[in-house]
C-alpha cells in the first residue's frame, strides 16, 4: 500500500502544533489533511474514500476527539487511530472500547510522532492485505492466479525507517534537539538562572539556536504561527490577570490563566524552547496551586505572572543584557516564596 497514495488526517485545534505535526509527517506521506476541530475532520473523512489513519487531540472546541472517534468507529473500524494528548479519563474509557488505537502523550518527540504513523499505516495495510486474502480464499472458486497476486503484495517489510539504536553507533546528532526524548537533550538547554554556569550570554545564545533550529525544522511559516499565537495567548493572559486582581476568588478566572499557561508550554515545548517551556512550567505550577485552594491569587502572585508573561516573550526575543538574566532571577525567586 503506497503511502505516497493515500492520506492521513492530522486534528489538532493548535495552529503551531497542527503545522509542526504535518511538516514531519508530508516527509513520509504524500498527503497529509488537517483538521483544527472534530466536525472539520469528520468532513473530511466523509469526503475522501480511504483514510487509514487518523491523528487527533481530544479536547477540541465545536466537536472534540472522541466525538469524532465515535464517528469515524460508526462507520470504518479499520482506520487506525492516534490519539496525541494528556491522558484524561475519557481518552482511557476509548482504549478500552475501540480496537485500532493508540496514544502518544504531548508534548510528542518528532520520531515517535513519526514511528507512531508509520506502523498504524503498516497496521492498516496488513488488514487490508489479510481481509483481501481472506475473501479470496474463502470464495466458492477461489482463483489462484488472484490469491498469488495478493500474497506477491505481502505488506510484511520492514520499510519504516529505523530508530538510531536500531541502526547501529551513536546517531542522536544527527537528529534535531527537538526530535530527541528529554534525556536526550543537551544540558545547557536546561539552564535556569541562578544554577552554575547561567549567565546572560547562556540563555541569549540558547535561544537564538533554538529560534534558528525551529526555522530550519518547521519552516518559517510555522514559526510565524507559533509567534502570533504567543502573542494572542499573552495578551489573553493579560487581561485575565488584571481581572483575576479585582475577583482574586474567580475559579474560571484562575482556570482560564491555568489554561493559557499549559498551552504556552506546550507550544514552547513542541517548538524546542525548553528554556521558556521550563519557566511557562513553574508559572502553571503557580497556578495549580491556586486551583487546589494551597496559594491565594495575591496581588504579588499577580505581579509575579505579569512578570513572567513579560519575560517569556523577551526570552523568545533573545534579549540580551544583565538586565534580563537579573529579572529571570527575581523571578525564579518569587515564585520559589509561593512555592
């Protein structure tokens, strides 16, 4: 079964995510479909005639993954299923009612992403190999001339490509940082202020490789959407901050600043800025903390959130300077007194 034939679908309401997940993977399929909600996707399963494997978040606005799972089961039970998300009670409750799924956790490394996709599509084309030789097989007058033609078609080959211990010596560096497991990742890509050996020019220089690695990876237009993104979700967080200042008690206030939080993270994470994923990280903690009822939403917990949304984005600017590696300090600092 050519993979450069048929499509697979890719759902993910996160622009940055959904772009990042479909330039890995068009390496190795020749169509790849995106969706950013369940409707959409569901669309576009009605509307094109095979689809063996279907990548999707859970929670979604309008539909949501497992609406669309429930869909897509409704009428084919052999397209194979990725379910890429934080694992909820809902995503286990389909594990166990669906056959033909599977789960990555995100945020998902490039080569497990790309592993994942290319066994359910193997996966597929067995079945359908198997339910081809089955009919045929099993007919009245089977005809041995058809029965040679689709054993000759065996799918059973190693075609997907190998994993660097698999191939033999040490291959990592030839990978992107991003593509690697985080114990994979360089030491210096963890460098918070305050630790030995952090210092301005660290955190500048690391950033303005992962900013370059991310262009050269995902492509210019990926990296835009990512920004934009950023900056819509920071000035989100804004507003519900100043908000949250007048309704310290407001659980969707919180819950809302929660979310924006984790999603920059995630984002950050997807994109290889492990820096700013790590601090966006002790902010949602921040913010965990308040949900539990363990920390008030004080008016120094806000000023330290202002604070730290400000500094994600000069982090992602690659500023330079003392002045940024002594506020990244005081920062750290802060949220260790709520913590």
């Amino acid at each position: 079964m050519d993979k450069k034939v048929l499509p697979i679908l890719v759902v993910d309401d996160e622009k940055p995510i959904l772009i990042r997940h479909k330039t890995i993977l068009s390496k190795y399929f020749g169509k790849v479909i995106t969706a950013t909600n369940g409707e959409e996707a569901w669309q576009h399963f009605k509307a094109n005639k095979v689809i063996p494997v279907v990548i999707t978040d859970i929670q979604m606005p309008n539909k949501d993954g497992i609406w669309l799972i429930n869909q897509i089961r409704s009428e084919n039970k052999a397209t194979q299923i990725i379910i890429i998300s934080t694992l909820t009670k809902s995503s286990v409750a389909i594990f166990s009612t669906y056959r033909n799924i599977s789960y990555l956790p995100k945020p998902v490394d490039e080569i497990y992403l790309r592993l994942a996709a290319m066994n359910a599509y193997n996966i597929y084309a067995e079945s359908v190999w198997i339910n081809m030789l089955r009919d045929e097989i099993c007919k009245f007058e089977p005809d041995e001339d058809r029965i040679w033609q689709i054993v000759s078609s065996d799918p059973w080959r190693k075609d997907t490509p190998l994993l660097p211990e698999e191939m033999g010596g040490d291959h990592q560096n030839d990978m992107p940082l991003q593509s690697l497991p985080e114990s994979a990742k360089t030491e210096t890509s963890s460098i918070m202020p305050g630790q030995a050996g952090s210092t301005a020019d660290n955190n500048s220089l690391e950033m303005q490789k992962s900013i370059a690695k991310a262009k050269e990876v995902f492509g210019e237009e990926a990296f835009e959407a990512f920004w934009e993104e950023l900056k819509d979700i920071s000035e989100s967080v804004e507003i519900k901050l100043l908000d949250l200042e007048q309704h310290p008690q407001d659980q969707n206030l919180i819950g809302a600043v929660f979310r924006d939080f984790h999603t920059i993270k995630g984002n950050c994470g997807m994109m290889g800025f492990t820096i700013v994923e790590g601090l966006t990280h002790r902010l949602e903690d921040v913010f965990s903390k308040i949900r539990s009822g363990d920390l008030l939403a004080t008016p120094n917990v806000i000023d330290t959130a202002l604070t730290g949304k400000d500094i994600i984005t000069r982090l992602l600017q690659a500023e330079t300077g003392e002045t940024i590696m002594n506020d990244q300090k005081n920062l750290h600092e802060a949220i260790n007194s709520f913590m």
